[in-house]
C-alpha cells in the first residue's frame, strides 16, 4: 500500500493536478481499492473537524495582514529605510533585500508576500547600482523564505495544529534561528563580494541625516510583530486573537498613511480569499488522505520500515533531511508539510527529539524548497516580479543560499539549545 499510496501521488502531480485535488484522489483510491469499510460516509465529519479548529482560523487573518501591509506602501518605506542604514556593507542594497525580509516576515508570516513585496520594490536597484543580477535575485528568494520561520508564521500554525504541539513554544523557537539565518545570509552575500567586487555594485550615497530620519519608517513593521508575538507571549491573546490584532493594526498604521480606500480593502480581501481557499483545500484533503492512511495502518508501516533500517538517530535524522530536500525539489513546501508532518514526526520523537525543535528544523527544509527548482515558489514570485530575463539567472543566484539553509540546518542538529533555549526560558522558569 504504501508503494501505491506514492505512485498515485506522484502521478497525479506528474499530471499537473492540483495538490488539493491530487490528496482527495489518493484518499479515495485507497478506500475504494484497499478496504471494504464506507470510509467514504466519513468524508463530510473528516472535513468539518479539520477545519473547524479555531487555530487554523488565523491563517487567513495573518494572509490579509500582509496583503494590507502590501498595499498600504508601509514595506516600501520600511526598504528605504533599511537601504540607508545597510548599504554601507559589502554587497550594498542587498543586505536591505534581507533585512527587509526579516522584518516584513516579522509581520506577515508569509513566505511568496514577502519575496513578492520587497522584490517589487527593491528590483529596480540591480541597474541603478550595478549588481550581479544572480546574487541580488538570490537574496530575494533567500530572504523571502524568512516569511516561514520568523514569527508570526502560518507554517508553525499549521505543523502546530498538526502535532498538537504548542505554538507560543514554535514561535519563541524560531526566533533566533531566524536571526542567525539571516545574518548567515547576509555573511555570504559580504563574502562574495569581498572575493568579486564587481558583483557588489557601486556604492549607495546616504548620510546620518537622511538614516536617523528614516528610522521612523522601520516602526510600523515592528509595532505589528510587538502588537501580534508579544500579546501571544504574555497570554493576553491566542494566535487566532492576535492575527485579528495584527490586522486592526495594519488597518490603523493604513489610514495614518491615508491608504485606506475601497479599492485597496477589495484587492486585500480579494487576494486573501483566493489564497485561503487554496490553503485550506490542501489542508483538508491532506487530513482526510491522513485520515485514511491511519485506518489503513499505512503510517505504522512507514514507521516500522524506518525503524528496521536500524541507524543511529543523526544518521536517520541526515536521512530524513536528504529525503526533505529531494521532496522539495518536486512539490510545494506547505504541500510537504501537510503530507509529510503525521508520518515524519512520530519517528523523530521516537528517536528521543524534540517537536518544537523538529519544527524550526523542518520549517528550514520547506524553506529549501521554496527557492529548489524546479517546484520552488519563490523563485517564480521574484521572476514573476522582475518582468523578464531568464530564470536560469534566479535559480543559479539561490543555490548558494540553499547551500547556507543546509548549514543551518547542521547547526541546529550540533546545538539544538539554539532552537529550545528561548522557550525554556519563556516557559519554563
């Protein structure tokens, strides 16, 4: 069965069928071929369980807080800002490319809004100054993966939903790997450019003036993330409450700009409903096929032939991380997490590690994939944005950042207190 399972799987996305109808179509193979039960009269109350989880709510309120963030220029001027504070480094405004990731992903919790957002405002720099235009694209769809690890995050919801793990824990775990990721980022991009001036560009003019009057324009981005982590931190608000916080926020900091129109708040809803449907689609037929899997017993299977491989848990986690990174290169990484999550993680616990750290470490991997072609999102966000030029300059720009990921990745296995010590402190004191 479990031969079948991924046959059908991978033949249906093979078709270019959607990952949502693809799910439903293994789910229901398996119960018509493989067992006699009416597995089929359980599809409505599968459904309606799955998503009438009062965490999974947040996720379309933290999908319309970026979209507003978008609209209302607030990430535009946070850019402007971060470029004149940054750009003294080696490699110029591509350090403001990742700290405006960081930050943008401080608010939004998403991964192709925050590629998308700053990579419309920061593209028209590769020509002003001169950059490498594989480097400054790469630390677009670099950075932009920061939207899935830096909370707020909708991927943390989910695998938090998942696994009925805490999420306040997920959020303070990903904190610094986050900070240190984009940091490690931001050292490449200087390296590279110590070894190959050229490629950083010519230099950006700024002043002290002109950065100290700039720093308002980094508040708005760090009055959401203070207004949404923090209100979860001290217990004042579920995640579901403070996404609704973040979004009365972003709708405040709007009308201060004056911003706020009909027009505007109907692309926002509009672009929020579509990709709420999208995600939540794959979210219930990825509950329903596990549904069916674990009547089937197909997951224990899984589990035991893991386990009779009988290798150490480093030599097993290493594998668990290749297997991520080939997953990654052929479906899209929230579709990894939903398929994978109710199988994968059994076996990592069973292996004596933590699911919070787990989670900061498999988050890392869908980061991989979201910059891996030839599924990799981002990669067509930022080309998609940057309106002609071949792709080829893009994929080639991410390779050494997904080289940085993998580091990371390593990092977390050699410290794991890098993930567990905030928590441990914020909790467990």
């Amino acid at each position: 069965m479990i031969t079948a399972t991924i046959s059908i799987l991978l033949g249906a996305l093979a078709l270019s069928i959607s990952v949502a109808a693809s799910l439903g179509i293994v789910a229901f193979a398996l119960m018509w071929f493989f067992t006699s039960a009416p597995l089929d009269r359980m599809v409505g109350e599968v459904a309606w369980q799955s998503m009438s989880s009062d965490t999974l709510v947040a996720i379309p309120f933290f999908i319309l807080l970026g979209e507003l963030l978008l609209r209302a220029g607030i990430a535009e001027r946070m850019y402007g800002a971060l470029v004149e504070w940054l750009s003294w480094l080696p490699g110029g405004t591509m350090h403001a490319n990742i700290g405006a990731c960081a930050l943008f992903a401080a608010s939004s919790g998403s991964s192709v809004a925050t590629a998308a957002t700053i990579g419309t405002v920061s593209i028209p720099e590769i020509e002003k100054h001169g950059y490498s235009q594989r480097l400054f694209l790469g630390s677009l769809t670099a950075g932009g993966t920061l939207g899935i690890l830096i909370p707020p995050s909708v991927s943390l919801i989910v695998y938090g939903a998942l696994t009925e793990t805490s999420i306040p824990r997920l959020y303070m775990a990903s904190m610094l790997p986050g900070v240190v990721l984009a940091g490690l980022f931001m050292l490449l991009i200087a390296g590279i450019c110590i070894m190959r001036p050229a490629a950083g560009g010519r230099p950006v003019e700024t002043s002290w003036k002109r950065r100290i009057r700039a720093i308002p324009d980094l508040f708005p981005p760090l009055f959401i993330f203070g207004l949404v982590v923090i209100t979860i931190y001290v217990g004042i608000a579920t995640p579901t409450e403070a996404a609704a916080f973040g979004v009365v926020g972003a709708l405040g900091l709007a009308a201060m700009h004056r911003r706020v129109t009909v027009a505007m708040l109907t692309e926002a809803i509009e672009g929020t409903m579509r990709t709420t449907a999208m995600v939540t689609a794959i979210i219930m037929t990825a509950l329903l096929l596990n549904f069916v899997m674990t009547f089937l017993g197909i997951s224990r299977q899984i589990v035991d032939v893991v386990v009779a491989l009988d290798l150490s848990p480093t030599m097993l986690m290493l594998a668990i991380v290749a297997f991520y990174l080939v997953l990654g290169c052929f479906m899209e990484g929230f579709s990894i997490l939903l398929v994978t999550v109710p199988i994968i993680v059994p076996i990592v616990v069973s292996l004596g590690y933590d699911s919070i750290w787990f989670g900061v470490v498999l988050t890392l991997l869908l980061e991989a994939a979201l910059i891996t072609p030839p599924i990799g999102m981002n990669l067509y966000v930022v080309q998609g944005v940057r309106k002609g030029g071949p792709l080829s300059d893009v994929i080639m720009g991410s390779l050494p950042f997904v080289a940085i990921i993998f580091l990371m990745i390593l990092i977390l296995m050699a410290f794991p207190n890098l993930a567990l010590w905030l928590p441990s402190i914020a909790f467990d004191s």
